[in-house]
C-alpha cells in the first residue's frame, strides 16, 4: 500500500515538471538551459524517491555513489554538485533520443518510460536519523529499507511539490568513526575507506539484526556549506526532522 500511495504522488510530481523538461521544436537537438535542469531536477528527484534519501526522506546518501544512465553507461559522484553536473552533462549529450509521453491528467504509472530515467547503483550505503549505516546490496533490499521508512509518506511527496534547490539535508565530515555490532570501532578517514569496511563487514554478515552506528560527536556539512557538530544521534534525528520543515 506505501509503495502505491508513494508512487501515485510522485506520479503526480514527475507530471508537474515534464511540461518543461523538453521543447517542441522541428529540431531535436534545440535543448535549452530551462530543459537540461528540469532534467536534472526531476532525475535527483527520482534517485530520492527510489530510496527514500533527501531533505524530505528517512535516509541520506553516503557518497560516493554511482548511478546507472538509461543508455546503460554509468558514473560515480562525490558529491550532490557533481552528480548534478553529470546529469546535466549527460541530458545536453543524449536528452534528444528520449521519448516522454505529453503531460495531461489521464497520465498513468504505464504511460512513463521509467527506464529513461537514471537509476541507483549497487552496493549503496545511507545513513539513518539515528546514524545507522546501511550497506543495500539490491534494489530488492532497498525497497525492505523504503519499506522501514517512518516518515509519513503523503506529507513526503506534498513537500517535494514546492520547486526549490532542495538536494540535501546533510553530509558528514570525515574523518568518522562507527562501531559495529559487538563492540569494535573502526575510524574512516574518508568515504571509500568507510564503504569499504561496511561492505566488507556486510558480506560477513548478510542478515544483521543490528547494524553499524555513527560514534558521536560527528561534525556534518549542510548544502549551504555551513557545518555543525553533533553530540548524540537524538540530535542528528531533531536535524534531519528541520531539514524537512524548512
């Protein structure tokens, strides 16, 4: 039932840009500056909705991430701004060859050729409210995680309808520590040294009941470049809670 409400409504979000997304004009490759960022808006918008991440989800993305372009190639971001870049640089090469169905409200889920869309790459690693790390090794397991999502969905999508840059709530700082299920620590310099030992620790242990937690204090970058540090993951959670009220 959550995975039908939240994709009638980002039905309705995808329909609310796409009037913009492309020209009618007897030249395909006519794409203006207008065009590309409706692009790329509605394709970050997608990449949250496929896994709850974002300002207005449960989750945020621990980057590097690598996402999957419809004509199969692929790329691996640092960053919001790089995987904006990307998607920007990718429509201006190929936006011409896809093929969307014109916006009108008989618009249907089979009428939108979800396969023109970028999708996420696996393994992906987000993080929770509470500073839970979670390695997602399929698209299988990221609908299980959508599926744990405490937000309330309806109100999710109502706020992903106001058009403003709204990427992301947060990032941590590196270096950063996590202790996993039993006691260790383990002290990440940087993002792939972190990915790195969360996949290895997931491959040891494919079904946790408990899984590796942030070691607070943390110290996080929001969009704006201004940075804080968190004492306790109650504070992280009243964080990411403001993140979607603003």
């Amino acid at each position: 039932m959550m995975k039908s409400i939240f994709k009638s409504g980002f039905l309705g979000l995808l329909a609310f840009g796409f009037a913009a997304m492309f020209v009618s004009c007897g030249d395909d490759n006519a794409l203006d500056e207008s065009n590309v960022e409706n692009y790329v808006d509605q394709s970050v918008d997608y990449l949250h909705a496929q896994s709850n991440c974002g300002r207005f989800g449960c989750y945020e993305f621990v980057f590097p991430i690598t996402i999957d372009f419809p004509d199969g190639t692929s790329v691996t971001v640092e960053d919001y701004q790089g995987l904006r870049e990307e998607l920007r640089a990718w429509h201006e090469e190929n936006g011409h060859q896809i093929d969307w169905p014109e916006p009108n409200d008989s618009l249907t889920m089979e009428d939108i050729p979800w396969d023109q869309l970028p999708s996420l790459a696996f393994p992906l690693e987000v993080i929770d409210e509470d500073g839970e790390i979670i390695t997602v090794e399929s698209r299988e397991e990221l609908r299980e995680l959508r599926a744990e999502c405490r937000r309330d969905i309806l109100r999710h999508i109502r706020r992903h309808h106001r058009r403003h840059h709204r990427d992301i709530c947060f990032k941590l700082i590196y270096p950063v520590s996590i202790e996993f299920p039993g006691g260790s620590v383990f002290t990440a310099s940087n993002a792939q040294a972190l990915k790195a030992v969360l996949r290895e620790w997931k491959h040891h242990n494919p079904n946790p009941q408990n899984r590796p937690h942030l070691v607070f204090p943390v110290n996080i970058e929001f969009a704006d470049g201004s940075t804080a540090a968190v004492a306790t993951k109650e504070a992280l959670e009243r964080i990411k809670e403001e993140c979607g009220d603003d």
